[in-house]
C-alpha cells in the first residue's frame, strides 16, 4: 500500500481508501461487509469513510461492528464521517427542521449520534457533507471547531463545497484563529474533471488542502460496463438505485450526456489494452496520478473486487507523461494552467 | 440619471459610466473627447473609468486635462484607474520587469505615475487590472492599504479576478485587519454571463462586491451590425482594432463561436423589435437590471452615441420579470440558483 | 537538593532529577527501579522524566507502579513524559503510520496511551520528542494546547528540536493566543556544548526557555571508564547496548572520535584530582553551574549510583569562576559570546 | 540577463547584481565607477547594492549620481541600502552612541541620511547590516515597518543575522500584523557554505526568505590567485586592505586555514579546467545553482571584470547535477539534509 499525507497535515492516510455509500448496511450483507473490511485492513488500507446518512446510519454500524469484531485499534486506522444529511435521525423525516443542514445544533448533535452509531469516543475527520448557505459560515466554522475542542475529532473537511465557500471558511478561521477544513471530498474522475483542476487550483498552495476523491469509476461507467447500450439493462446497480443521487443521474440515460460518456469510455478502451490492463484499473490509476489526491475512496462489495482495485497501485506505474498525455488527446477534457513564475 | 451605492460601501456612482480603453487618447481626437467628457458630465454621469495602460497612458492625460478645462471638482467626481500593465512606464519595455505586475513596488510606482498623468492627487478607486498569482496575496493587500493609507485613493477593488481569489484577499485583509477589495470590474452582458451570475454569486452578499461592468455590447456584437455577415467587415473597428484582446477574439470571426453569438443576437431582435427599442439599449438595459451591477461602463466616440446609451435608463423599466424570461428563454443561457432561505 | 524554576514559569523542579531511558523497564529489574525511586524522592528529588518510548512503554508503567506503591501524590512530584516514537503502540510495528511523529492524532492517542499506562490523569509536562518536519508548526502547536486545555499537562516542551524551530513554534503560538513551548531537553556534557552554549543562546531570554538536559555524562564515557581502551570491553552497557541510538555511536568506538573524547577526559582528570572528586561529579557538577540548565536528568541503576551523584549539588560549589576557566582552557571547546548591554 | 524573484515576493530582480563595499567612493575612481555602472545596466542588471557604511557614505553618493547622469528611471531599478554602522555620520566618531545598531532612532535618521546622499524619495529594501541584540526586537520590527508605511522603502531585510533572529522577527511581526523581513544578505561561496545550506533551510519555506549573497569569491581566494603563496603578496587587495573585517580575515594568512582553503581551490581547478572555464566563473556560476539565491551581489573595478562575470549564467548551465556532485565530492563541505515527506 501507498500512504500518503492528508493534505497540509502531519496525518497519513492510504492512497486508496474504502468507502460505502450504499453498500455497507445497504445492498450488501453483514458478512460480506465484513469480508470486504478485513480484506482492506490486511492489505494496508487505514481509511474508512462513511456518513451519518450512508444507508440511513446503517453503514456506521456496521463500520464499528467490524473494528470490535476484529480488535483493531483507532491508533492504526483513520476513519471519517460526514454530518449533513441526518433525515433517519428524526421521529419526523417528512419535518427534518434541524436534523440536517450545517447549524450548530445539527454539527454537534448528527456527530454524537453519529459516534453513537459507531460506538468509537471519536473519528479522525468530521466532513460538511455539503454546503448549507443558509446558515452562517461563522456559526459552521465555530461548530466544527467545537468538535476538535471538544476531542470528537482531529480535523474537518468539506464535501461538494465550492472553492469560494472553502476559502470563505478559511477567512472566517483565520480572522478567529480556529481552525480551517483541512480536506474537501469532491466527485473527480476521468469524466468529472473541473472542480479538481481548474476551480480548486489555487486551494492546494495556499490552504494546503487535500483531498479524498469519490466516484473514481463515475457509478461504474468507466469500467465500460455500459457500453453498447442505450441504458443501464434492467437489474444492473444503475437501473435499480432508488437514492436521489442516482436517481437525478438516471435522467441522462439514453441521452446527448450519456452517449457522450460512453463514447469517451471506448477511447480509452485501446490505451488499456495497450497497457494490458482494465478499463477499472486505468481509471483508478489515472485518478491516484494526481498529486492533489491524497486517497481514492473505492467501493466493494466483494473482496475479490478490492483485490482488483488494489493493482491500480501497481497501473499507476505505468502512466508515464506520455501516457497521461495520449489520455488528455482521447478524451479533450484536460484543463491547462499557465505556469506561474518567471522561468 | 440613476445613481447607486457602490456595493457595500457609501460611495454614490451613476448606474451608466464613461471609461474609455482605446477611444480616448486613442483613435478619438482630443476635442471630441472633450465633448464626450462634457456630455457624460452634464447629463449627470459621475463616475470616469480609466486604467495605466488605456492608449498607453494618454487615456489618463486627457482625462486630467478634461477635469482642469471645464472646472470639474474631485468632489463632484468619481475617478478610478487601474495599475498591473505599466509597460508604458518603464525605458525598456521589452524587459518590463517592475514595471508591471503587482508587486508592491509597482502598485506604488504604477499608481504615483498614474496621478502624475491625471495630475490629481488622489483618484477615488484604483482596480487591480488583473490577478498576479506570482505576487503573495499579503504583499497585494498590502500595497493597496498603502496607497489608501497615504490618502493616494479611498477604495481598491479588482478587475478579472476569480472569486475565489476576491475571497483570499478577504482573508488576507480580515487577518491583518486592512481594507479587502470593495468592487469587480468584470465583463457582463447578454452573451457572457457566468462570472457575474455564477462563480461570483456568493461574493455579493459575504464580501459586499460591487460591480463595474465593461464590454455591455460585448465589443459591437450585440448592436446587431455584425449580423448577416461572415467577419466585421472592414473598415470597422473589430476588423482594424490591433490591441492583443480584440486580436485574440478575431479569432473567433466566422468560425462556429462568431456564429453562434450572432445566432443568439438574431433572436433577441423580435424583443427588441416588440419593446420599439434598439439592440444596443436592449443590451445596456437588461444589464442594469442586475442589481448587483452598480455600474455599467460605456464607451463614446461622439456625443450622440452617448446620449443614444442614456436611454437605456428608460428602457430598463420596461424590462419586467416576464421580459426577462422571454430573453432567458431566448438565449438559454441563464444561471439559475435554487432560493436560500427557509419560506 | 536545590531546586530550579523551569524556564519562565512558575513550576519548581530539583536541580537533579531521574530519568530512565532503557533503565526502568528495561535491564533494571522492577524491585531494583523502585529501591531508586524511593532513594531518589527520599532525597528529595521532585522531577521524574520519562517518554512513550523508553523500553517499550514499560518506564511508564513501572513509574506509574511506583507512584502508587508510596502513596505519593502528584501535587508533590512533577512528571514528564515524551510523544513520537510511539511504535509500541502499534499493531504492525512495521507500518507505524499514525503511531509516530506530531501529528494532531498522534500527539493526543499517544499521550492517552502514555497516561494509561502511567495510570494518571494528567503529568505535568509533555515534550515532543524529536521536530517532525513533515507536520505543520501550526498544528503541533494546536495538538500541545489541547492537551493542556483538556487537563492533560500542564506545560508543553521540546526535545532535540533546532533554536529556529523553537522560535517558530513561539511565533505560531504567539499569533494564536496559545501557549508555547516551556522548555527543551537536549544534550549537554563536557564534550557535547554547542547546541545548549551557542544554538541555543537567544532564546533563554527571548522565550524563557527551560532546559531539562540529558547525558550529563555522555552515556559513561565521561566517568573515565573507558580510558585506556579502544572500545567499551564486553559486557559493559556500552558494549551491549543494542538501542539504535548507541548502535549509532558504536561506530566511534575507536576511530578518530573515541580518541578525541578520552583525551579530553584524560584532560580533565588531574583538574578532578585536585578538587578531590570523582570525573563523574565533576562533570555533573559542571552542568549543575549553567544557570539556564533547571534539571540535570540523571539515570541510576541503584540507589547507591544516585547518592553518589547527588553530591554533585555540593562539588557545583567548588567550581569557581577560575575552576570553570580552567576546565575550558583544558577543553578548548567553551562558547565565547560577546558581552551584551553597554558597559 | 536571468532575473529572479525575491523571495516570497514580487519584486523581480537580475541574477547578477552589482554591489560595492570598498570599491565605488573607495579606490575606484568616480569616472571608471560610472563606467561599471552604465555597463552593469546595459546588459540588464538591475539591482544595485549600497549600505550607508560603504566607502563611508560615498558609495552612496556615487551611485546617486550615475541615476542622475544617466537619467535612469527608479521603475526601473531595484536599489538597496543598509543602515546600522552609521559612524560616520557622526560628528563624534569616537563616541558614535545613537549613529549606530537598530534603534528605532538610528534606523531612521540613518535612512534618511542615506535617502539625503543618493538623492532618492525611496528605495527598494532597506537591510539591518547586522542583528542588534542590545536593541528589543519589537522596537526593530516597527522601525523598519515605519520606513514601510512612510514610503521611504518597499520591503525590508536583514544581513548576517541568525536563522533564530529571523524567525523571532516573524514572530513579531506577526504577533502586531506588521510585515516580517523578506531577504536576508549573508556570505554564501564555495568555501562558506554553513549558513545558507544549513542553518538557514528552515527558512526558506517557512517565511519565504530570499537571499542577495555577497562574497561569491569569497575576497578573490576563489579566483585561484593566492594559490601557491603563504600570504596575499604585498600591494595585492588583501594584503593592502584596511577596513576591520578584512584586517580580522589576514589573520588567517599563512596558518592552517589559509592554507585549507588554498587546497580547496586547487581541487576545483580541474574542474574548471575540463569544463573550460576560469576558477572565477566556475565559483560564481555555483553559487547561481542555488535556487534559493536570489542574487549573487558581485563587484567589478572595471567594466571588463563585469563581463567576465557576466559569463557565469552561460556557465551555470554547464552545472549538471553530476557536475555538482564532483564539486561537492571534491570539497567535502556539502550539507546533506534528509528528504522530507513520506516516499
């Protein structure tokens, strides 16, 4: 395994990581969860993000089930949730009020029940699943620094923020003197490239942020899986996945937006085969090229597929310039900055 | 004339501008641009835009000679320059060095000889005319709060930069507890929209950015006098301008951008045809209905296309929230963002 | 015994204390570490320092034992321990991770570990081990005012750590409004000066800094044992050592170095003679004679060891202004910096 | 020429430069000294360095004057003073008080006494020729920060200061928001190499330090013209020189020291030899290498030594890294520190 620093912070965390959004607690069972845990831990993998709405508190269940059943110990694993979401909380669902969003109220108590959950004293990073413009940044800011203070975390991070929110958060930690998020967790991948190259670029110098990537094989598309087909064939993960997320995506399907990633997809087909590798393992690969990513959170739902993303350690080898170069030309997605100081 | 704060501060400026990036001290002589001045002035224009480097710095002299001829007071003014393209400055403009940019030395420097071209002794507003990513973001905080500090100009603000540089000099000027940049002067009209109703939006409220705009007819384009034709034909200006921006727009003339902008001009004709207004007030009025524009900047080479863009003042009235819809619905080209609050 | 401030605060420490680097918990069995325990409060000895890393963990628990076996109470006692080389912790020694170094996680897990196996609430100071590059300052500085804004310590130090990144640590602390580092323990002996003499000699009055040092008597060779012969005879602790520190220093035994050393010994032998001590005490006594050492860390395999360097508290006495220039003009490796304020 | 930025700055400033300790207003006469300096700026240096202690203030005088006569433009010139020594501007040389060290009294009568000799408003940097440990630094820090605000310089620096003073400065200019030193002026060559590879390394991340280094040639031992002699040979420079620090430096004539740096320079000839350049070019073209050189300040008695050195940028492009490393082995005196951040 690779390790790699989370960002500007003295935190080492392995270069891919295990994630779970609709797995863990969701369509996978117990022991498989557990299978798919250990096979991670035995490889080198340390961390492990979930989120207080990840298959409605499910998957931190079964996330701290795992660390009791198997006697790890936090000093050697770094986990991370995310508080935003936190519908299943409330007796009321169809009424959220404050069982969601960014509010003070909502930060610390979506974390305690969240800890609750995991039955873990603390986590390593707290997220802002999303941002909550409603709320002020001061309060959010104040909110997630009560959790540092208060040793329910070590750091905090954002998730889908913009650059601006994020250096917004930076000014009001400044102006206090708390601390800023330390990582942001956006969507990066070789479709989905312009918040990681082109509206982050200016955050990693100065703010030293870092970042835990999701959607690496963009719900499976980049595997190829998909290709030749109009849509997702009934039964498949796309077809059938009710969650909001995908549902919104599904409206693509069949369309300009899909035919058009499907397309990219079979430019890439002859690169991998060049490299003698998958079409999985070169988007991984690609995805872990980048010096800004500090880990690739991947999904599993058998060991045997985490043992297949694992090679992509081994792909990234052999991305050499010129290879990362014939992939900017097949897909024309690449966003080029102009070099800054004098030469 | 209508007059507006510009953005959070108390400073009062004419919702139409006059600035002058290539007419004045440029291919208009100096009398008609007296009587440019003169017109602006006397129907109730107080703001006057100019920059170091406009007709290389003649922009600023003649501006300063129209002040001293007609008796104008700074008190009855509002004057801004901008500094970052100082090569007029400097003995050897093949090897500019400190002559530009945005060190301090040169914000000093580029600003002391602007006052000197203007002969005043302070100016209202001085923009930094572009981002320096080279130059660490206290040193240019740094310099501007000197430049107000020594009564040298009241506000700062910036031109083209990115919001979340706009956000980092924030933070910079909130540490330090100095001034942060009070206005944008982007560009914004009927065809570039992103910048101003996109990546800028959340500035407006946080920072209290306020807007200058330039280009409202994006260079002619939308007057509709390009439409039906291939290129600018010669003779106009598009077709003879030699500065480096028009030289790279040129690029554009004919091939699928060009067309595509005079496809969308063409549909905005019927609108303006059925509101009895022109294309070019069409253009400048829905660019004030933006209310978080403070000012649009306009340029003149006569008298008379001056008091043609006045009118536009009239017509922004007759732009109700249906009128806007039909010409986002024209264009397609709006950003919609969800609503904040709660209710 | 005399006792000392420690640094710039208020907290009194015996200007010879107990330490135990592979001593307690290592080749001193329990019943003989409690017998030096006792010896050495009985005498008066306040200051026990200890770290996460000496023998594995075992110091600390042996220390921890011997608390509660007197029935001593902390209000009578100061305790240090160390944070970073925390492998002990870890469930794959070979794959450390987040079981070292000063990182946020670390620096609290590690001192939580350390507390547990002293069975104490709190100590009273923690010092960070070695200067961890690869974190940054601001949140070292942030994970050390935790620990003393949760109750854990009370005071906060260095170890080993360079003048300069002391002086950053009080900038970042100073620019927070948190607290800095207090003292620092290095190295300091008749053979080894410069840090303590030369690097380090601004800060005792620019910060206050404390100093707790460590190898008064350079690991035995300045007890003049090892006069005379090439290397350290088998079966001497020197000889058997086999912690990478001393494994590191094995490869002097001999050369050009070791030769060097003992001749400087030999040096001081007629000067020891002459004021009727042992080298040992005199060279205790010579550190005992800097005033910005607070403690002299001193091991002791048995109590008799202890008695025996305690007297160096009355030798320090005999060291006279003319003594002490002797002792330098025989080593020729004093530090002569220049008076100071005018005359 | 090759221009670098200074430091964590803006400020561009040539590879080269030109400075002038005993040479312009000492034994070179004013007509020959203007020489150097039009030939300096005409192959694009420019940065020039003074101290008001140079040549006992003419040195001041004498580059003021060349500004004048031919009619350079500041804009277009980064020039730097020095204040501290200022005993010549006492009436009482012998008993100079307050016309020395970095009172906030002698930094800035000393300044503007220097402003007064080059006929200037301003200049570029202003140095603190050496650390004052009698003077608070606080009061130092809002000197030079007055100079700042008053406009009478841009930034500041400091010359042959500790790495442990520098930072102290920072964390005074932090603690009160005021601006930190941004360059610091040592000796740096092939023989003196402590400082700026090792003592200094923390720096230049942390508060972005730049370097303007004097003595490439270390007072012309590097050119190899003192080899095979025991002294410098009587009416040679070194032999003639006067000044204190010169005086200090002839006491190593003929010892061991003298003779060590003899033997050094002997084995960089082949070197220079097989690369086909003089021992002169070889030295300052090194010392260009270092990236965190900003400027090498050189000397030149006359316009044709200018050029030889001038020769050292093409030269530095001979250093490979194997050719460095030959250097390196040949002298012996190279620091190596260990790689940082995790592999």
């Amino acid at each position: 395994m690779e390790y790699r620093y989370l960002g500007r912070s003295g935190l080492k965390i392995s270069a891919l990581s295990l994630g779970g959004w609709i797995t863990y607690g969701g369509h996978v069972d117990e022991d498989e969860a557990f299978s798919c845990f250990k096979a991670a831990y035995d490889t080198g993998i340390n961390f492990f993000d979930t989120a207080e709405n990840y298959s409605a508190g499910k998957a931190e269940v079964i996330l701290g089930k795992a660390i009791k059943k198997f006697g790890w110990k936090q000093n050697d694993l770094v986990i991370s949730t995310k508080v935003y979401f936190g519908l299943n909380n409330s007796a009321h669902p169809e009424r959220p009020l404050n069982n969601n969003g960014l509010s003070r109220k909502h930060v610390i108590e979506g974390v305690n029940q969240s800890l609750a959950r995991l039955d873990l004293p603390y986590v390593d990073i707290v997220f802002a699943h999303r941002p909550d413009r409603d709320t002020p940044m001061e309060e959010i800011v104040r909110a997630f620094n009560y959790l540092i203070d208060s040793g329910k975390t070590f750091y905090w991070g954002t998730s889908e923020w913009s650059a601006v929110e994020i250096a917004d958060a930076w000014r009001v930690a400044d102006r206090l003197g708390l601390v800023g998020p330390l990582a942001e967790q956006p969507q990066y991948n070789l479709l989905v490239r312009g918040k990681v190259e082109d509206e982050f670029r200016w955050l990693y110098e100065k703010y030293g942020t870092g970042l835990t990537v999701f959607s690496p094989l963009k719900q499976g598309i980049l595997t190829g899986k998909y290709n030749g087909q109009d849509a997702p064939p009934p039964g498949s993960r796309l077809a059938e996945a009710k969650d909001k997320f995908t549902v919104a995506y599904s409206k693509t399907f069949g369309n300009d937006v899909w035919r058009r990633e499907l397309d990219q997809v079979a430019k890439l087909k002859p690169l991998a085969d060049k490299l003698g590798v998958t079409l999985a393992q070169l988007a991984l690969a690609w995805v872990l090229k980048n010096p800004n990513v500090s880990s690739v959170i991947t999904g599993a739902s058998r060991p045997a597929q985490l043992q297949e993303n694992l090679r992509a350690l081994e792909v990234a080898e052999k991305l050499t310039p010129d290879v990362l170069k014939e992939i900017d030309d097949a897909l024309g997605n690449a966003f080029v900055n102009p070099p800054r100081r004098l030469g």
